[in-house]
C-alpha cells in the first residue's frame, strides 16, 4: 500500500498557523493538513477565555493586513471578537477544511526518502513534503512550582484553562501572579470576592490605556472605505514600532524616550494608587521593556479596594487551607487563581520532539548550541522544515506583524524551489551563522544589554540569560529582508 505523502503538515491552527495555510494554498499547495491539539481553532484565543480577556495592543494592528475587519467593538477588542475573527479568517480563506482538532504531535522525523513523518499521540503516523511548526510563543502553561501546591483542598483555577461554571462571588481567593494577563483578570473578579490577596513576585509596568468603544458610524466608515482603517493601523503600528524598537530595541541611542514611557508609567500609577506603600510595591525596580509591559486603567484602582491586599513576601508554601509566606503569615482561602503564564524555553521550542537530518534534535541543538533561527524560520539541519515560532522572530509588538512577514518568506523561498525544479531545501551553515552574528550584534544596543534587567524575571529570556525572542530589527527590515533575502542562502536538492 502507498503511502498518501502530503503537500505539508501544519502544527498548530493559531493566527500563526492559519497565516501558513493561506500562503501554502496561494502557492498552489492545497494537499495540507493543519494539526491541532485543542477543540477548535484560533490558538491562544481559544485556549484563554478568563474574565476580562482583550487583545494588549489596537485591534487595528492586531489583525491580517489583507484581511481587515472593520467591526472590532473597541479600540482593544475582547478575546471572543478575535476568536471570531480567526474562524471567519480560516473560513473565508477555505483553510478551516484543512484543520484536525484534538489531535495531538509526538514528535517529527526527517526521512531519507525526502519528507517527514509526523507522530501523532496513538500511534498514527503522517508523511509530508513540508513541516511548519505554528504551534505559538504562548502556548505550554507555566504552572509554580511551590511546595504543598498539591495539598490545596479548594478550587484551583489556571487562567489558560478557565471555568465560568465556577461562582466567585463571595469567596476568599488568591491570584499568583502579576503579569499582563493579572492586570485584566485581576479587576474583573475583586468586586465579586469577599477577599482577594495578590502575590506579587514581579511588578509590571503599566500605561494608560486609550481604550473605547468604537461607533458603528465609525465601523461602517472603516467597512466602506478601508483606507480610513489603513491609516489608523499605520498610524497605531508607528506608534508601537517607536516604543519597541526606539525605546526597547535601540534603547543605548534612545534612552530619554525609554525614560519618558517609565514617567508616564509613573504618573499613572501616582494617580491611580492612593497608599504610598502600595505605590511602591507595584513599582518595578527594572527597566522599562526588560519585561513585555501592558496597558491598563482598571489594574492599578483595583488596589484601594478594602477586600484586595497585595502582598510581595515570596511565598514559602501552600497548605490545604491557605498561602503560607516567608514571613510566617498565613492567609486563608479557599480559591487559587495561578495567573502565572506560560514556559517558553522549558517547555516550548520546540513543543515537541524534531528530529532532522543525521538525527539532529532541534531542541537539543538549541539548548546546547544556543538559540537560533535565520530570519526567524529556519535552522541548518532541518530541510524542508519552516519554524513560525523560533528564536530572533518575534518582530514588533503585533504578532501579526511576524506572521505576515514570515508569510512573505515563505512565498519567495518556495517559488524558488519550484523554479529550480527541486525537492527540498535547507538553509546553509554560513548564513545562519551569518544572520546570527548580526542579531547578537544589533541586541547590543537593546535595553536587554543596557538597561537593568536582572530583576524583571522577563520571557523575553531564555535559560542561558539571552534575549533570543524578538528580533532586533524594525519590522521594516524585517519585511524587507523577507522579500529579498538570497535565494543561495539555501541548497537545493
């Protein structure tokens, strides 16, 4: 019996995922399959569905510049808006018929017969000319690892498996952590709680938020002209590529912009927050942009509530009935919300096992000879092999930006391949290192090498103290250099 060999696998039916599918069928590839571990479509916007979910940045920004939507409800949509944005994308797009759901990856191997054999958890196996890997930054949940967790008798909620069937009203809870998702879970439950006490290992900078409803006038204008939408998405990526890229990216050169956004951060707080103690613990003591910072206006009031108390003792450990601290003090409570993120370098790249040519373990190559990816998608090695989660990748704040960039690659190096007639490629050893050394050499400018990081606790780092997720480009190198990369930056067979 033959076996069906297809045109490519896709892992993971996130924006990053959907994003691929759409390119690969443009190119005339329409043989895919789009795998996916959860019920449905739309990734990190599946996955999350806690009180208070919205995007962190302008929904204008964050969405497919060739596939505007021109109703979100608010200036910074709410996650069901983006999970229905990404269902109406894969269907639009006729991607969704690609998709298989609940499925999950064990691992993938390259075969000497010239294509890959992807795993699946229970013993099927797949075989594709392409793998792409879209499997997200955010997607293996951190949980903590502090002792007595196990023993605690009451409900214990993470927030990237979130159960609305649960009443809080009434309860005396505790959220561990304090990052972006904290700042829009933390407001929406204190009210209904009788106690809420937030333990905080790292606080986070916060700016005001210029959120609003948007107008259906406005909508409807957005919907009849989309130039007018064009124009507020470039006018709010410019504003989020000067604070990335200006202030975090380039921050040696710009260190009185970066200093500015901490003054608005402060004076943001000064306001917000009546009791100095507390204004100063919710005060970070790292630079701005060592660690990814949020928008809020509701996160920072939250704390002149007389039923929230924040606590920054580190926990020492958890019993049955409570959070123990350092200190000695206990704190009864009969709910846990673990607001605590997610594992980027343990756990992810990769999110499962990738054997390539002669062997090689990607995620042993990374671990061991560091994190590394030219332009973002490919590693020496691996042939036919496209990783939309690597190192150096991340371009900008909106994700979206990666993905189309990313996309743009993808287009040009296959076209080449079909023009050459050839079966596979492979990025070659000289310009990976080549590409490299230049981002090591552009991160020298970063606030990562020249502001304090060492207490920010960022993602942005890996386990070796590298800030090896974003790329240290503007996103207009990035879609540049995706569009004009040399094409003998690769072997052909």
């Amino acid at each position: 019996m033959t076996e069906t060999i297809h045109d490519a696998v896709i892992v993971g039916a996130g924006f990053g995922g959907i994003g691929a599918a759409i390119q690969l069928r443009r190119l005339g590839h329409d043989d895919l399959v789009v795998l996916e571990r959860e019920s449905d479509l739309g990734g990190t916007w599946h996955v999350n569905r806690y009180p208070g979910l919205a995007v962190d940045i302008p929904s204008s920004t964050y969405s497919y510049s060739f596939e505007p939507n021109p109703y979100w409800s608010r200036l910074y949509a709410p996650g069901a808006e983006l999970k229905a944005y990404a269902t109406h994308v894969a269907e639009k797009y006729d991607v969704r018929r690609h998709m298989r759901f609940d499925t999950v990856v064990d691992g993938a191997v390259w075969d000497d017969g010239k294509h890959w054999t992807v795993n699946i958890a229970g013993g099927e196996r797949l075989h594709a000319r392409l793998l792409l890997t879209a499997t997200g930054f955010l997607s293996q949940p951190a949980f903590p690892a502090i002792e007595g967790i196990d023993t605690f008798a009451g409900t214990v909620i993470h927030t990237t498996r979130w159960d609305d069937s649960i009443d809080l009203d009434g309860r005396r809870a505790a959220v561990i952590g304090t990052g972006a998702t904290a700042v829009q879970l933390i407001p929406e439950i204190a009210p209904r709680l009788a106690e809420l006490t937030v333990y905080q290992r790292t606080a986070i900078w916060v700016t005001p938020k210029g959120d609003r409803a948007i107008p259906q006038g406005v909508q409807k204008l957005y919907a009849r002209v989309p130039l007018a939408q064009r124009a507020v998405r470039t006018i709010g990526s410019g504003i989020l590529e000067l604070i990335m890229v200006a202030g975090v990216l380039k921050y040696r050169r710009a260190k009185l912009l970066n200093r500015s956004v901490e003054k608005l951060a402060l004076r943001h707080l000064a306001r917000q927050v009546k009791d100095p103690e507390t204004r100063r613990k919710l005060t970070p003591d790292y630079t701005f942009g060592c660690k990814r910072p949020t928008f809020s206006n509701t996160y920072f009031p939250t704390f002149n509530r007389a039923n929230v108390h924040l606590e920054t003792t580190p926990i020492a450990r958890i019993e049955p009935d409570g959070i123990v601290t350092e200190d000695g003090t206990k704190t009864e409570i009969d709910t846990l919300v673990l607001a605590t993120g997610f594992n980027l370098w343990d756990t992810n790249f990769p999110a499962f096992e990738v054997i390539g040519r002669g062997g090689k373990d990607l995620g042993k190559f990374w671990r061991e000879q560091q994190f590394q990816a030219y332009e973002g998608v490919a590693v020496p090695g691996f042939p036919n092999f496209v990783s939309l989660n690597s190192p150096y990748s991340y371009s900008g704040l909106s994700y979206f930006t990666t993905i189309e960039s990313q996309m743009k690659h993808l287009k040009r190096l296959l076209r080449e391949v079909d023009r050459r007639g050839a079966a596979t490629f492979e990025i070659t050893e000289r310009a990976n290192a080549e590409f490299l050394d230049r981002m090591t050499d552009r991160l020298e400018d970063s606030v990562f090498v020249n502001g304090s990081c060492a207490t920010s606790r960022s993602y942005y780092f890996n386990q070796h103290g590298m800030a090896t997720l974003l790329r240290p480009t503007s996103t207009i190198n990035a879609f540049r250099e995706a569009g004009s990369f040399p094409l003998d930056d690769y072997s052909y067979a």
